[in-house]
C-alpha cells in the first residue's frame, strides 16, 4: 500500500504536478485506505483526509516560522538527535 502512495507521488511529482495536486492525490489515497479503519475510526479517518490543501499550508508555515524548540518534536528524533551528538 505504502507503495502505492510512492508510485503516486513519484508519478506526480515527475510530470510536473503542483504541490496542491500532489496533495490532492495524496488525500484521495488516504481517504481509500480509511476503508481498512475499524467502524470506530473511520469517520475520525476521513475527517483527517479531508483537510483541505489551503488548511495544510496554513498550519504548515505555522510549524516552519516557530522556532525549533518551540515545535513539539516526536520523542524517537529527540533520542536519535541526541545519540547524533555523543558521536560528533
């Protein structure tokens, strides 16, 4: 599946496609898989795939303009950042 959603973008990306139709299409791959969703998670799973593109950019120029600390960084790269710098 995940190799799906590669050949899409790669197709996407090498015919010259904006990054909105590139967005779009991957919202359209999404939306597909939120089939293999337990009952209880589906709704919650389309409701993520529809976000729309403008929203995404939106919340995405937030993320880049906060300074990194402000940004919550998943723990695994913290960790793997921090073992970065005992081998520098």
């Amino acid at each position: 599946m995940k190799g799906t959603l590669l050949i899409l973008v790669f197709f996407a990306v090498t015919t010259g496609c904006s990054n909105k139709a590139v967005y779009d299409n991957v919202r359209i791959y999404q939306r597909n898989e939120c089939v293999n969703e337990p009952p209880s998670t589906y709704f919650e799973c389309i409701e993520r795939a529809n976000k729309s593109y403008e929203e995404y950019e939106r919340e995405r120029k937030e993320v880049l303009e906060k300074p990194e600390s402000d940004v919550k960084i998943p723990k695994t790269i913290r960790m793997l950042r921090a073992s970065a710098h005992y081998r520098e």
